[in-house]
C-alpha cells in the first residue's frame, strides 16, 4: 500500500539543502539553517532514546516485583531518561533547532550574530552528548537527573561523565544563548522595532536571557560535585561542615528557570502557530511580550519550590511558594490572550492547531494542579509523589512537547519545502494528546494514593493504575513512530508544499520555502508586525 | 571615530592612580580593628574599583546600552542567588547544618568513588 | 575570515564592532555568574560560621595577597594605557605595554604559587586533606576549600588571559592592529580587566575581612 506519490523532486533549486550535498558540507556550514535542522535531527534522535527508556520503565512498572529489571537498573535507566529528556531534547530542541532556523528568517537577516559560535555550540553538543553517553556505557549514573548531594557524591556509579557531559551541553546552550541576544539587538531588519518583533523572537529572547544568566551556575555546581568525587573537596560534605541542602539551592537556581528554558519557547511557537491557524493577529501581543519577560524574571525567584521538604526554612518555602504563584498569574496572561486569539477566528483545524489545543490542555492543569504544589501544606503530602512527575510531565514536557510537535508541522514545509499527509497527522495529533492524558492521569491518582516516585516495585494495590499508565504509554509512543514515519516518508515523496502552504502572514514565511542561503534576495522592510490579516479575508488556502 | 568620548594618556593614569589608592585604602582599613561594618566596606571599595575599571577601562563610557543593560542583569541575578541563599540559611527553623543537634558521621561509601587522601 | 561575506552581513565595520563588544558583555556575564556560585557558597557558609572564619582569616597572607593586587591593578593599567596607544596609531608601543602585562600577569601566578606553598606546608589544604593542627573546627576546611576554588578558579582566568595578551602583543608588534582596527585588542584587555575586578572582590573577602 504505497500512497500516492505527487510531483516528486521540484523543490525551488536554489534553496539551502541543495547548496551541497555531502556530509561535509553540513559538517562545516555556517548557515543557520543548516545548524537548525543538524539539531532537529540530533534532538529527535536523543527523543527516541529517552522514549526507549521511558518504556523500558513503563513495562518494568507493569506489574510488582520484577519484570524486567532489577533495582539498580531501574534506577539507571530513570537518570537515563531524564538527563537525555531534559538535557539532550527539551533543552536544546526549540530554542537550538527552530530557533536556529527561524529567528534569522523571521527578523529579515542573513544569519545569526555570530555564525562560526553557533556551529561551535553544535560541536560542543555533540561532545557533551558523547561523553554523557561514554558515561552510559560505562554503567550510568543511578542518582536522577538531580544529582543531589550527598547520595552523588558517594554512588559508585559512573556519575563522573554524565556531569561533565552536561557540564559541556551548558556551554553549548550559553553559545546558543549569547548568539540569539546579540542577533535580535543587532540585526533586526529596517522597520522592525521590538513591538513589532513576531512572539516566538520573544520567547527566544527571553529564553536566551535565563541561558546566559542560570546555565554558569549549573555548570560551577556540577564542577563542585565533581571535584568532591575526585578530590574530596568537600563543599556539601556534612562531616566537614558542608551543607547538602546548598547544592540544593545552587542546582535548582539554574534549573528551576530550565524549566522556562523549555516552556518559553514553547509559548512562543504556541503564539505564533494560534495566529495563523486562527487568521488573527494576536490579542494583546503587548501583554503576551511583557508575561514572557515577566515569566523569565519572576522564574528566578521561585526555586525554592522544589526543596520544601529538605530542611529549607519555613520562611523561606513560604516566599518561594508565593513567588511560584505569581508564574501562574503570566501564565494565565497567555492563555487567556491565545483564546482571545482563537475567539471568533478564521479556524483552520490542521494538525499543529491540534497541538497547540493540546498544549493549552496541559499547559491550563499541570499549572492548576502546580499552583496547589507551590502551597506548602498541600506540597508535603505530595512530594516525590509520582503526583509530582505527573505534574512535570504535564506542564513540563507535554507542554514543550506539544509545543514541539506543533512547530514541526507548522514549519516542516518551510524548513524542507514538502508538505505531510494532513489526515494521517491529524489522527496522529489526536493519539499522542490522549496517549499523553492516559499515560499521566493514572500517575497524578498513584501519587495521590501515596506511590513514590523512582521506585522500581510497588504494593499490589497499584497494579492497575501502572497498568493505565503503560498502556498510555503504548499508544504515545505508538503515536510517535507513525509521526516519524509519515514525516520520514513526506521528506522525500510529500507534496510539494510551495512557498506559503498555510497562507500565514508570520514574517519567516516571506522568503522562499525551503529558503535560500542568503534567506533573502532583498532584505525586507516592515511596516507592521507580523500575522496582520485583514478581516474578512478569505478561509485557510490549504 | 570616537576621539570624542575617548579617554586621554591622562585620564588613563588619572583612573590607574584612584584604583591604586582604593587599593591602599582599602588594605589601612583592614590594619584598624575589625567591626561589623569591615565587610560591607571592603565589599563597597571593590564595587567603586569595579565601576572604575566597567566605566573608563571597558569601554562602557563610549558604548552604552547593551553593555550597561547586561552587566546590570548579571549583577541583579549575583545579588538574588547570594541574599536569597543566605536569607534562608539564617531563617531556618533548626539548624540542619553541623555543628546541629545530631552527631556527623562520615558517608559511607566514599571509599567507593576514589583512595583515602594521605 | 571571509571579509566579503560579513560586511554585508553587518553592514558596516563600526556594527560589527558594536556587535562584537555586545558578545563580549554577554561572555562576561556568563563569567560573573560563574563566580556567584562560588561567592554564595562562601556567603552562606560564612554566615553559619563567623568564628571559625575569622579565625581562618588570620592564616592568610595579607602581604602577598596586596602584592597581587596590586600588581594585578598595575597590569589592567597597562592594558589600558596599551588600547589608548593603539588608537593613537601606535600599536607598536601598545604591544609593548601588553608585554608588560602579560609579564606582570606571570608575576601573580608565581607569586599565587608561593602562597599555596607555604599553606601546603601548614598544612592549609582543601576539604579531605585539611592538616591546620592550629585550627581543627568543622567548617574550617571549608573556608579552605574556598580558598582554593575561588584563587585556583581565577589563576586559570589569569592563565588564559596571559595567553591572551602574548598572543595580542605579538599580534600588535607584527602590525596586526591599527587606530582604525583593534577590535580583538579592546576584547582582549576586557577580558583582562574582567580578571582584575574578580580578583579585587576575592581579595578582601579572603584576606582583609
């Protein structure tokens, strides 16, 4: 059952794959373009292999006792799957891969501020992804992806390369991070002033600031916990005097705003696909930009949230937990303006708009059932609960997962000039949201019952819950591979999308699909911003 | 192409001598007797030094805008890590850092991760 | 460097440098921001541990430590005064004065490494193999472990910035700059004048107060 296979082979020939084919013209290319689909393709293939261990844990938490691994396996393969999901996918997906190949695109410039850095940072990813995965071979870590001291201090793991491994995906990000700033300061088309600039160049923005500003600390802390592995240093060593819970505060100082690292992007490919699948500028873009650097400076307050059970003064879990609350506030921004955006549009139900739908889903309960966590009498009953994990699956990775998914089949025609069969992404769209509700419902009901996280068995009582969740779990990742192989097969034999398939007034599509490596034969001049679509204009092209 | 705000032989030296004697300063102050406000000052010297050198050495007279924006942010997010994390270690309840109310004990395992220092 | 591409790409010389300088300030963020881990951990542990503190103050060396700074402050001078000959369009003294600096730069390792000498011989060391007989409190180690994090952390800031400033100064003795193009020079005494204002915050906080 083949499909049938429309006008092969007529991409505009002077686009940017064409330019040259061999792998090393990709392996020494300055193009953004280029860069952006390089770390698409290094962060799907990281997704696979965290999804691997993702079921590896599903199947093993099917049934009590063991089923197909031991103790310390499990906890292996839990480290694994979060330092791969966190670090090698949802970190760099949406800012390194479609902020790579859009942001230049959407503020009319050739390239990035500083081209030769950002093929640096995909060289410093690569490096940092080997040797976290050296580590992997070498047994892998059993701390989580947290490493909290003193049990990272102490495991006989190989703890040791997984930190330098991420160590080195933070120097990356922060190239990312100081490349993205320095471009929108800089090299903005004539006519774009800041109001004007699209949302998802925002987002980055934004992103890029917490980038800069958090990943050093990370790194300054990873570097201790490693130094007191191989010399004793002694700095969260109790018997010396060290206090654990400062690690603590120093790990989550970066990776609380981590979290807005992946969700703030996220936001912005949400804002820019509601417009064009709603045919409406944005309501109250100005509001959408003033939450999203709200969101990056109130999220350095709030990570104390995650220690309220660890000894952390009662003072302080009370302020972190207000400041926690007040992220719900600009999240609420954003929500109700994407409504307002959907509100009496011109809806075209295509698959990104399925995702984004999704996302809002998530988005809206995880950070309901978020602000309860952030209460502190509430959060002690739920703590290291699998309610927890559910929780950050929700708004943390189905959010950025979604969001993810959405931009990709938003900008896949753009970015290889093809369109997929909308039908099949569509029904693909629909199994991965419930995959994702029936994989993580039956958790927020475990952890509310009292099943703690990372634990490889279970009383027989929660049987069937983890038995809901795995077979969730099935069908996400079932999802997930008919997404792959549709997309796989669309690379090649989809049709051909032309330049603007969705009729979108964002400012990337203004050049041709796939672009040219100059992106632009004229640099554009903007009068107005982006998605100003005139009422009353015509229903979705496609 | 930017003689105009540039800064002179002169002013060079001129900036050089004030931040040798800050440095002077800032060392007879130590010799006095220590008192609560030693730290505060010492820390306040080495801010004027740090805006000194920001100001007239890096350029950021001649440049303005992103470079003041930057450091500013970088400087807010130093001074939130810092108080913040010190803010809660004076406002715990009991103290959970040792010499606390439970005897230390040294972890076990550490033999596991690298040989017993000398 | 592909010249052709990156004027258009910029437009003008004067915005590449402009762009240049941006990158820089957002480089020396990321380093501030290095350091803050460090001077928090040195916070929080010094307010739990004012006594013992003070007390591992007085091991220190004041004079060595003034020294450094002082020869430290007299390098960022030079650097200084090195751009300003540069723009005056004599790069050729400016390569000298960056000389200098790099020699005063060594001078700090040297002396640095005199320091950590004599702790090693009092038995000053970090963490596990802290052997202050004087001074056997928790917590104490850690004021010591600090102290190696903080200088040892910021002598391999002195040591890539000496790399620097050699590489700058021949570059400048070869004729590589000019008093319209020194771009690298201003980045590279910025780095170097970054090194100096960490150094002038370790400074009293491990040695005067």
């Amino acid at each position: 059952m083949s499909p049938p296979v429309a006008e092969p082979g007529a991409l505009p020939p002077d686009n940017y794959l064409s330019e040259g084919r061999t792998l090393w013209s990709w392996l020494t290319t300055r193009d953004h373009k280029r860069i952006g689909v390089m770390f698409l393709m290094l962060t799907l293939g990281f997704f696979f292999l965290g999804g691997v261990f993702a079921l590896a844990l599903r199947i093993e938490l099917l049934t009590p006792g063991r089923t197909i691994m031991g103790h310390l396996a499990y906890n292996r393969s839990f480290t694994l799957h979060g330092v791969i999901m966190v670090w090698l996918f949802m970190i760099p997906a949406i800012p390194s891969a479609f902020g790579n190949f859009l942001v230049p695109l959407m503020i009319g410039a050739r390239d990035v501020a500083f081209p030769r850095l950002n093929l640096a940072s995909v060289y410093l990813f690569l490096l940092g992804a080997s040797v976290a995965l050296w580590g992997m071979i070498q047994g892998g870590a059993d701390t989580g992806w947290t490493f909290y001291t003193p049990y990272s201090t102490t495991t006989g793991t190989a703890v040791l390369p997984v930190l330098l491994g991420v160590f080195i995906i933070g120097f990356s990000t922060i190239l990312t991070g100081l490349n993205f700033i320095a471009t929108v300061h800089l090299l903005r088309a004539p006519g774009l002033t800041w109001m004007r600039l699209p949302l998802f160049v925002w987002a980055i923005y934004g992103t890029s600031i917490i980038q800069v500003l958090a990943t050093p600390v990370l790194g300054m802390v990873l570097l201790l916990v490693a130094l007191e592995r191989v010399v004793g240093a002694g700095i969260f060593d109790p018997a010396r005097g060290g206090d654990p819970i400062l690690f603590q505060h120093l790990f989550w100082f970066y990776s609380h705003p981590a979290v807005y690292i992946m969700v703030l992007p996220s936001m912005g490919v949400i804002s820019e696909a509601v417009c064009a699948f709603s045919r409406k500028n944005a309501f109250s873009y100005r509001m959408i930009v003033y939450s999203t650097m709200g969101i990056a400076f109130v999220g350095f307050f709030t990570w104390g949230h995650h220690m309220f059970t660890s000894g952390e003064s009662t003072f302080g879990a009370g302020a972190f937990g207000v400041m926690s609350m007040l992220v719900a506030i600009f999240t609420a921004i954003k929500i109700f303006s994407w409504l307002g955006t959907l509100y009496r549009g011109s809806i075209a139900l295509e698959a990104p708009l399925f995702y984004v739908l999704g996302f809002m889903f998530f988005l809206f309960s995880g950070g309901m059932i978020g602000v309860a966590y952030a209460t502190t009498s509430l959060n002690l009953h739920w703590h290291d609960t699998y309610s927890v994990v559910a929780h950050f699956h929700f708004i943390m990775v189905g959010a950025t997962l979604m969001a993810f998914l959405a931009g990709l089949h938003y900008w896949f025609p753009k970015m290889f000039g093809r369109t997929y069969p909308g039908a099949l992404a569509n029904a693909a769209a629909v199994l991965v949201v419930f995959g994702f509700i029936a994989t993580f419902v039956p958790q927020f009901l475990l952890g509310n019952a009292g099943m703690p996280r990372r634990y490889a068995d279970y009383p027989p009582r929660f049987q069937s819950l983890h038995v809901a969740s795995t077979a969730g779990a099935s069908l996400l990742a079932f999802g997930f591979l008919s997404i792959a192989g549709y997309l796989a097969w669309s690379l090649r034999h989809g049709a051909l999308a032309g330049d603007n398939p969705w009729g979108s007034l964002g400012f990337e599509w203004q050049s041709q699909s796939p672009p040219p490596t100059r992106n632009f034969d004229v640099t554009p001049v903007h009068a107005t911003g982006p998605h100003q679509y005139a009422p009353g204009e015509p229903r979705h092209a496609a | 192409m930017r003689d105009a705000k540039s800064l002179g032989v002169v002013g060079v030296l001129g900036v050089g001598m004030g931040l040798l004697a800050l440095t002077a300063l800032t060392f007879l102050l130590h010799r006095l007797p220590h008192g609560a406000w030693s730290l505060p000052t010492a820390l306040l010297i080495a801010s004027v030094k740090g805006v000194l050198i920001a100001t007239f050495y890096m350029h950021l007279r001649e440049r303005r805008g992103g470079g003041v924006l930057i450091l500013t942010a970088s400087v807010v997010f130093v001074a939130v890590l810092l108080t913040v994390c010190i803010l809660e270690t004076r406002t715990r309840f009991a103290p959970s850092i040792p010499p606390g109310p439970f005897p230390v004990q040294p972890l076990p395992g550490l033999e596991a991760t690298r040989a017993a220092p000398p | 460097m592909p010249h052709e591409s990156t004027a258009e790409h910029w437009g003008s010389e004067a915005a590449r440098a402009h762009a240049a300088h941006l990158g820089m300030w957002l480089f020396i963020s990321t380093e501030v921001l290095l350091f803050a881990a460090l001077f928090t951990t040195y916070g929080v542990y010094r307010s739990v541990y004012p006594e013992v503190w003070r007390e591992a103050q007085a091991h220190m060396d004041v004079t060595l430590g003034t020294v450094n700074t002082v020869v430290l402050v007299t390098s960022s001078v030079l650097v200084a005064l090195a751009v300003h000959a540069t723009r005056e369009g004599r790069p050729g003294t400016g390569g000298a004065l960056l000389g200098l600096a790099a020699l005063l730069g060594v001078t700090f390792l040297v002396l640095k490494g005199v320091e950590y000498a004599g702790h090693a011989r009092e038995g000053g060391l970090p963490g596990e193999w802290y052997r202050l007989e004087a001074l056997p409190k928790p917590g104490a180690s850690l004021f010591f472990s600090l102290y190696y994090l903080l200088t040892g952390l910021h002598a391999v800031h002195v040591t890539l910035g000496v790399g620097v400033l050699t590489v700058l100064a021949v570059r400048a003795a070869a004729g590589g700059f000019s008093a319209s193009d020194h771009t690298p020079l201003e980045l590279g005494g910025m780095y170097w004048h970054l090194v100096d204002v960490i150094w002038l915050f370790v400074y009293p906080i491990l040695y005067l107060s």
